[in-house]
C-alpha cells in the first residue's frame, strides 16, 4: 500500500487547542506507544470536511447511531470483546486482557460514555443487536493540544460499507466540537487501509507523527487530526 501523505505544521499544536468560550473568534484553520517521531512522508492537502450533524440520528431504515445508554456496560462488553476478537492489532489493547476485567470496569465505561464529560460513546444499533461503536475520549498532558481522541472504532463486517462508519465518526466529531474543542485527533495502525481510508473521508489528514504499537512493537501506527468548526 502506498504511504499516506502527512503535514503538519509549526503551529499545529497551538491551532487544535481548546477553544475560549467566553469569545469568539473564526475556527482554526489548518492506546500507549512509544514517543512521537516525525516520519518522513509526502504532504498531503486536508480534504473537504462534512460536519453539522447532530450526534444522535436516524441515518437508516436498518440502523442507528445514538449515544451509549447507562445500564448497558454488558452489552458494552460484548461488543467490545468482539472487537479485539476481530481485529487484534486494530487497538491498543488485547482481548487477554479486557476479558479479565470485572464487571465494575463496564458499567463505569457505560456511565462515562453516557454522561459524555470527559468521554463519550456512540454505538451503532441494527434492530436489537450493537454492531458498530465509537468512542471520544479527553486526553491528557501533552496529548491535549491535539483535542479529545477518537479511540474504540469498530464495525461489525456484515455492517460495513452502509455509512456506519462514517456516522459513528462524525457523532464523535460533533461532540468534541460540542465542548468547544478545535481537533479532534486519531491513531491508526499504517497497514490498516481501510480504516485510514474512512478517516481521509471524514475529514482527518495525517499530522506526520507515528509510535510503535504497544503490544505489538513491530506495528507502526499514525495520528492522524481533523479541525472541527465552532459549535
């Protein structure tokens, strides 16, 4: 696979800080690994962005993306560990060691992603059955100048290619700009075409900055950034 283009800028920090509430002003232009190193490639244009969607929607007859309810961490965790059963190097973390986490963990996760203050959960619904989820997450440190992180990102294979992807992302967009966040910021695995593929389509470009995989340190994956407009 041809390498993804990546820019970054001097400012790019600077430019995907949270926004003052309390003015305002034109939008910004422009799972553990090892420190961030700059790659050596191509420049890429960022592509047209679609946004201004509400978070929660019907997007289909068949399916719909809404926020995660409280009392389902079960079902939570059911998805979740079909996810690492899937897709084992498409996350930072491993089924071995989600398995073993106790009920408590899901019920807190459900209650975080539902609340939607320093993350928030998105799941897509396919008659009674979760098949695709999404989730927001406010990061720490240094990794906050580059606004909340969209981790979890799954879809079920017999669900793909009908937007769920796309919605998914974009209800996670609309939150991070909802808290007056100016990026919203990514990592991927470099391999992982297809994924990388719906991130182009959704507005995020590579930042040029890439970490080894933690469990996997022979994996290399990429940020990857999208500027959100103002809430």
């Amino acid at each position: 696979m041809a390498p993804i283009a990546a820019r970054q800028g001097p400012s790019a920090a600077g430019t995907c800080r949270k926004r003052d509430a309390s003015r305002k002003r034109p939008a910004a232009a422009g799972d553990g690994g090892k420190p961030l190193r700059r790659s050596a490639l191509p420049v890429l244009r960022p592509l047209s962005v679609r946004f201004a969607e509400p978070e929660e929607r019907n997007v289909s007859a068949d399916w719909i993306v809404r926020r995660l309810r409280l009392e389902e961490g079960l079902r939570l965790r059911e998805l979740r560990l079909r996810a690492l059963a899937r897709a084992p190097k498409a996350f930072g973390s491993t089924l071995a060691r989600e398995e073993a986490f106790a009920p408590e963990v899901w019920h807190l996760r459900a209650a975080d992603g539902a609340a939607g203050l320093v993350s928030m959960t998105v799941v897509a619904e396919h008659g009674d059955r979760l098949v695709g989820m999404a989730t927001g997450l406010v990061s720490d440190g240094e990794a906050q100048a580059f606004g909340p992180i969209l981790v979890g990102m799954f879809v079920d294979d017999d669900m793909r290619r009908l937007g769920i992807g796309e919605a998914l992302v974009e209800s996670v967009k609309t939150w991070a700009s909802s808290r007056g966040h100016a990026c919203l910021q990514l990592w991927v695995v470099s391999v992982n075409a297809s994924a990388i593929a719906l991130y182009r389509r959704c507005g995020f470009h590579a930042s040029g900055a890439e970490r080894a995989v933690a469990h996997t340190p022979g994996l290399i994956e990429w940020q990857m950034l999208a500027r959100l407009p103002a809430a």
